[in-house]
C-alpha cells in the first residue's frame, strides 16, 4: 500500500510539474533547447519529488525548490525576473499551503503531532497524495477561472502591477515558513495546528485575490491606453482632414483666378505676343507655387499616413529631420487602430529621443519600408537618433516619462499587436553612432 500511495504520489507531482511548465509556452518564447531543458526539469522534479516526500526539511526543500523552478523557467522560456518569481513562488508556496492544509489536519484527526504524521510513512504519503490533488485542483481553478491565459498576458505585460504581485506571494510563502518554525519549539498543539491550517487557507485566498487585482488594474491601465490612442486616432484624423481642407481652398483661391490668366495667355499668343505670353505662364506657375499648399503624402494608407503628417508637424517642432514612406500592401489585413497603436506609439518614443539630442543638426527620425515577394513579408524600419544612453529592460528600452504605469508598456503592447499579426519586432540599438533601429516584420500574402 506505501509503494502504491509513493507511485501515486510521484505521477500526480509530475503531472502538476508538466501542467505548470507547458503552460507557459502560450504566453512567452521559448529559448533553443527548451526540449532538453524540459526533461531535465522532469527529471529533477521527480528526484525531488521523492527527496521532499522522505528526508528533506521543508523549509530548506520549499527554498531550494523555489530556486530550482526559477533557474528552469529561466533556461526555457524568455521571462524577465518579475515574471520569474511570479510563477516560480506561485508553484512552490501553493505546493507548500496545500500541504500546510492537510498534514495538520491528518494530525488533529489522528491525535497525534504533525512530527508524528511525517514520519508514518503511510500517513505521510497518503497525506502527500491528498495535498497533490487539492493542487491540481487550484490549479486548474487559478488557470481557468482566478487568472485565464489572456487575463495574465495582461499582468505580465504591467511591470508594477506584476512585481507587487509577485513580491508579495513569495512574503506569504516566506510568512508560512516562518510560522512553520513553531512545530520546532513545542507549539504542535490543537490551536496551533488549527492556526495554521486556516493562515494556509487565507493565504490561497489572498493570492487569488491579489492575482484578480493585479489583473484588473492592468486591464485598467491597458483600457485607458486604448482610449488615449483612440483619442490620438480621431486627433490625427481631423489633422489630416484640416489639412486637406486647407489644400482644396487654397487651390479653389487660385482657380477662380486661373481662367482669366490663361484667356490673357491666350490673347497674347493670338497677338503673337510670345515673350509677354511666357512671362504670364511664369506668373501662373509662381502664383501657384506660393498660393496652392503642397500636401506631402508619407504613406499609402489614409490612417498612417495621418500618424507620420502628425510626427512631422512635431519633427517640425523640435527642428528634427523628418523622412518617411512607409506603403502598406492591400493584402495585409490590419485594423486602423492596430495602425495607430503601432506606429504612435513608435513615433512618439522616437520624437522623445530625439528631443534629447543637443545637437538639432544631429536630430532625426526616418521611416521607410520595403517588401520582399520571394519570402512575402513586409518589412518597415524606423531608425531615429538618440543621446547615447538607453536603459534597456528584458530587450526593451526603459521608459523615462512621468506615468510609467501607462507609458512603461507601449512597445510591449506594440510587439504584442505585431506578433499577433504573424509578425515580428527587432530592436538594435548603435551606440558608437547613437542611432536607435526598430524593425517591423509583417507576413503578406502576394
């Protein structure tokens, strides 16, 4: 009956194991030899899972386990180290309250000290065996109901969110361990086990709440991003319409005065008036040279190009070099706001940095793009200059404004909305020359 409840035990941890490394594979990347690193992770956990079940002590197991669940996430997927710790103390302290809940309560059932149930071997692992399967079970709540895959995509997304979240977790695993330390010193009496029985039960309560929170304030934080750019939408659009409306009037002045110049164009080459004719010809062109507005076009798409003639008027502004033609394929399928949610907010950050520059004969901003019909994809660059110094976080530059809730996740919004084209976003950053490069990748079907 032991070997049976110790293989049963050893098969539920492992499908808890691989549950928990799998899921990950929906919300992040996965670095070169995830498969290799994913084995040795199996076959670590099942080593320690029978380590942990007999002879190791569950303050130092629960610590070690904590690090060795990082180190693997770490070595199989491209998580920073906020999301590291998030999901590394969430397996281990949900582990470690789940069998907080049921040996204590296999003591005061039975009479006996936690002590005593540890080393029964039957109770233990049948003990082991239920604790497991109340894991498997929250698991599968916390996934599909407390925090489903697109809600935490959210959470992972907001820095500050994410790291209050995740710091205090690990305060409630570390307060557990703590707490623990009791049945060291005398304290393995009813209250107590019935104390800590119910501080476990708060503690998987607390975490749901504060996962629901976190995730509720990034859907927040991530809404009111939208409305901004939503807002910028119309803003822009307007721009483009006044600056049409400026084009045609200006263009309606010099026609109403059009066919009088050009009947007296026709009166003199009927006179054979020829000089006076090309000088009234010339007349005609440098009237409409000063009257008729010329509207610059930057791009073949109505929406981005009302971004790139909102980014010049602010190039314009802070005496930067303005340049871009960016055409935009018919056949690739992207809304107007993914338009203006992409190249906004990369406008925007680029016209920061080049404010910063001291230099205004060293400002810059460039957008071009080009398609390659052999491997169909679309490939847009932004190339900018920038004072030399870019905090770069987890591949992305850091951000320096006020509200850095809100604006901290512009780019990871930005290469979320390509990816979820099929695309890509590359960043290289130059700072011998102090030129900052981001590539969007868009496949097309030609």
């Amino acid at each position: 009956m032991t070997i049976l409840l110790r293989n049963l035990a050893e098969c539920l941890f492992l499908a808890y194991s691989i549950s928990f490394l799998l899921y990950h594979r929906k919300s992040f990347s996965v670095r070169p030899g995830y498969w290799i690193y994913f084995s040795i992770a199996l076959l670590i956990h099942f080593s320690f899972s029978a380590g942990w079940g007999l002879a190791l002590s569950s303050h130092y197991g629960a610590l070690a386990f904590l690090g060795i669940i990082i180190l693997e996430l770490k070595c199989m997927y491209k998580m920073n180290m906020m999301q590291l710790l998030f999901e590394g103390s969430y397996f281990v302290a949900s582990l470690y309250w789940a069998r907080g809940i049921v040996l204590p309560s296999f003591a005061l059932c039975l009479g006996q000290s936690v002590q005593w149930v540890r080393h029964d071997e039957s109770c233990y692992r049948l003990a082991w065996v239920i604790s497991l399967c109340i894991m498997l079970l929250y698991h599968e709540l916390f996934r599909r109901v407390i925090a489903p895959q697109q809600k935490m995509e959210k959470l992972y997304r907001s820095h500050e969110q994410l790291r209050f979240v995740a710091i205090f977790q690990t305060m409630l695993l570390g307060y557990m361990l703590f707490i623990n330390l009791g049945r060291y010193y005398g304290l393995d009496l009813p209250w107590y086990k019935l104390t800590y029985i119910v501080s476990c039960v708060i503690c998987f309560f607390t975490q749901g709440f504060l996962v629901k929170h976190g995730i509720r304030i990034s859907i927040l934080i991530e809404a009111e991003m939208h409305k901004q750019l939503l807002q910028k939408q119309l803003s822009r659009q307007l721009q483009h319409y006044n600056a049409y409306q400026k084009y045609t009037e200006s263009f309606r002045a010099f026609k109403h005065d059009y066919k009088n110049m050009m009947t007296s164009v026709k009166s003199l080459l009927s006179a054979g008036e020829y000089s006076k004719a090309e000088r009234m010809l010339d007349t005609i062109h440098d009237t409409m040279q000063k009257q008729v507005l010329v509207h610059k076009t930057y791009s073949n798409h109505i929406i981005l190009d009302t971004v790139l003639q909102d980014a010049a008027n602010m190039c314009e502004e802070h005496s930067i070099r303005f340049s871009a033609m960016a055409y935009i394929p018919v056949v690739l399928e992207i809304a107007d706001i993914d338009i203006v949610r992409i190249f906004s907010n990369l406008t925007d950050n680029a016209i920061e940095a080049c404010a910063k520059v001291a230099s205004e004969s060293e400002r810059f901003l460039s957008v071009t793009s080009s398609v390659n019909k052999e491997n169909g994809w679309l490939t847009v660059e932004m190339s900018n200059s920038f004072h030399g110094e870019a905090n770069m976080r987890n591949g992305m530059p850091k951000s320096t404004k006020e509200n850095q809730e809100i604006h901290g996740i512009g780019l990871s919004v930005v290469s979320d909305t390509v990816e979820s084209l099929g695309g890509l976003m590359k960043i290289d950053v130059n700072h011998q020359e102090k030129i900052f490069t981001i590539k969007l990748l868009f496949p097309i079907s030609l």
